[in-house]
C-alpha cells in the first residue's frame, strides 16, 4: 500500500522589493497609547528567499512571535490605540536589538544554523538595518513626535510573546511576562498590582526575559526619551490561535486602561 503523501509545509510570506518595512493600524486611535509589535511576521524579502533554511523554520517562534501580531491588532481596537507593527522576520534582522548586538542578525537561532546569514559581514548587517530595520524605527519615533506636537505625552506598549519551554530548560509557568528596565514605577509596577488581582494569573517580573536590554526598543522609545513603557510577553501557546489572541487581549486591555485613564 502506497504511504500517504502529506501536502508540502508552505514557505514564508514574500516581501517584494517596493513592500514597507512596517504596517500603522488604526493611526486615527488616541495619540496617548501607542502599541508596538517588534516581531509581528514571518515574512522575507524575495531576495534572501527561505534564507536556506526549510519552510518549517518559519512557523517556530525563531521566525517570529507567535500570536503577537493579532494581539497586538485586538488591542489597537480594544484600547482605540494607533500600532506600529514590524513587517519582516526576525531571522533577516531583530528590530528589537541595539545596532552592536551580537544577534542582530543571528548565524544560530535556537539550535539551527541560518545558512543565508552565514556570511553576513558588517556591510550586509548595515543594508539590512537600512531597509528594514531603521524605517521600522522611524515611524515609531513620527508617532511619538505627533503625540508631542498635539502636547500628549504617549505611554508605549511593547507586544511579544515567549514560548512554553525553552530548548530543553523547564515549563514556563507565567500566563504573561512584564518586562521592564529602569522605569518600572509609572506602569510595570502598576501593571502587575493590577494583573494580581486575578488569582488565577501567573504573572513573572521580567520574566522570562530580562527588560535590560540596552539599546532595544523599549530603551531606544521609551527610556531614552523618558517616555512610560512596558513590555508584555504572552506565552505562545495562550494565543497560538485567532480565538486566544482575542482573549488575551481583553484581559489585558482593562488593566492597560485603568493605567492610562
């Protein structure tokens, strides 16, 4: 009996040559939230093709974050915020690093070797922040600058999500992660006396990641122009769905409002 033959895995999204390096959502929605989404796709330049890697890659969370991009999107709806979303994956460029990180452009992610990043020299690294990476950033820092010219200081809320387990370490038992650096008392803080008041919620402080990350988003938008800022991460497999993302969303969401009214 001839063995079944199962359909192909699709490759990533194509990002042609004229194709932004980000999406605004809903840039009408009130100027004093701004939500963000480093890792929002999976897709690739045409160029770079799978970057050698199988198609499968990019459904891992080494592609991008699972699930962030629809949270993000419920959120821009549920709080009436404009969002500012990555249109790339993080195995060309991580937007999400400072330009003198050794993983801006990784040569291994989570066990697999990135062929198409093998060679990548200073002066590739340096195209690729140009066409990707800094018109992300740009358009994050002609948000803020249009808050401040209507005189309305916006507070930022970084999108991510982190997987159940990593590797081979144990079970990530948090629901959501608040991450933050120096400024946690204008809404990390808040934000987890908030989420405590659900009992059934696992909340980690900067958990699973640290929010120390010099010259990331956050530290770039938020710490570095004294603007409130936090970083939320929701473990993947709560909003690995369109469904979860919804839901996750409006648990957040009341608690965000409450900080910002």
């Amino acid at each position: 009996m001839a063995a079944t033959r199962l359909p192909p895995v699709p490759g990533p999204p194509v990002l042609g040559p004229e194709d932004p390096a980000f999406e605004i959502v809903n840039p009408e929605g009130d100027p004093g939230i701004l939500l963000l989404c480093d890792h929002a796709s999976n897709a690739v330049p045409e160029e770079f093709g799978t970057l050698g890697l199988p198609p499968e890659e990019f459904r891992r969370h080494t592609a991008y974050d699972i699930g962030a991009r629809g949270a993000t999107l419920a959120l821009a709806e549920l709080l009436n915020a404009p969002a500012v979303l990555s249109r790339f994956s993080r195995l060309l460029i991580d937007p999400n690093r400072g330009d003198d990180d050794p993983t801006l452009v990784r040569k291994i992610s989570d066990g697999a070797i990135i062929p198409g990043n093998r060679h990548a020299d200073a002066a590739e690294v340096a195209r690729r922040r140009a066409r990707w990476m800094t018109p992300y950033h740009d358009a994050i820092t002609a948000r803020i600058e249009a808050a401040l010219a209507q005189g309305v200081q916006p507070k930022l809320l970084s999108i991510h999500s982190f997987t159940p387990r990593m590797a081979l370490g144990p079970p990530r038992p948090w629901h959501i992660g608040v991450l933050w650096d120096h400024d946690d008392g204008r809404l990390a803080l808040p934000l987890m006396n908030s989420l405590a008041r659900e009992p059934d919620l696992v909340v980690g402080d900067n958990e699973p990641y640290s929010g120390a990350l010099k010259g990331d988003t956050m530290w770039r938008h938020g710490l570095q122009r004294g603007l409130p800022h936090v970083l939320v991460e929701y473990r993947q497999d709560l909003i690995g769905e369109a469904a979860g993302e919804r839901l996750w969303a409006e648990r957040l969401a009341p608690h965000f409002r409450e900080l910002i009214s």
